[in-house]
C-alpha cells in the first residue's frame, strides 16, 4: 500500500458467499465500503456493510430476506501488510454476525401450507 487514504466500494452478491463452506446465506445484495490509511506510523480499514442476504426462515423454511447493515474497522496489528489485504473473511464474518439468532417472517408472513403442521 502506498501512504495515504484509498476508498474502495464493491458489490458482494451470492457468488460471494457460494466460496464460504456452509454459507447459510442463499442470496444477497450488498455494497461494501471500504476506507484504507496508511503512514509511516499506523495503518488500518474502516468497512461498512449495508443491503440485504437471503436465508432460509426457521420456521417455515422459505427464502426470507433481512436487511444487513454493520461495520468494524481494523488497525495495525490486526493487518498483514506483508502481501495482498484481503477481507473476504471479515465482511462474512461481519455480515453473519450481524444477523439475528432467530430468522423467521413477521407473524403471519409464514408459508401457512408448512406452518399448519407446527400446532399438532
């Protein structure tokens, strides 16, 4: 990296989570901000995540969408500066986190053909 700031945005769309082993999330459309310093004393990365992933409701099994809006931010020692910086790892990482425990439909949004089954 060259001393200064950078701004790098990218779009992480389904084929991105497709290289994770187990993705939970079947879909998404998100944009990926990323804001780069380097100097002769620190260096690090601001990245913000916002848009939405598609994954599978708990409840009902159906393709539910939730929005995803996080960030983190990474300084010296937790960067390799030594080849490419890479953050794959941390906008998954970041992403997933971010998204609640339990994933289901608003009540009443379920599929009422599988949700039917649940009270008997």
């Amino acid at each position: 990296m060259k001393p200064g700031r950078s701004r790098y945005e990218w779009h992480a769309g389904a084929e991105f989570f497709e290289k994770f082993e187990n993705s939970e999330v079947l879909d998404a459309d998100l944009k990926v901000d990323a804001d780069f310093w380097f100097d002769d004393y620190s260096a690090g990365v601001k990245c913000s995540i916002e848009g939405t992933v598609t994954v599978t409701c708990d409840r009902c099994l159906e393709d539910l969408i939730l929005p995803v809006s996080t960030e983190f931010e990474l300084e010296d020692d937790e960067l390799d500066l030594s080849q490419d910086l890479d953050l794959s790892q941390d906008v998954y990482d970041f992403t997933i986190i971010s998204l609640p425990l339990q994933r289901t439909h608003p009540d009443g949004e379920c599929n009422e053909e599988t949700t039917k089954y649940l009270s008997k």
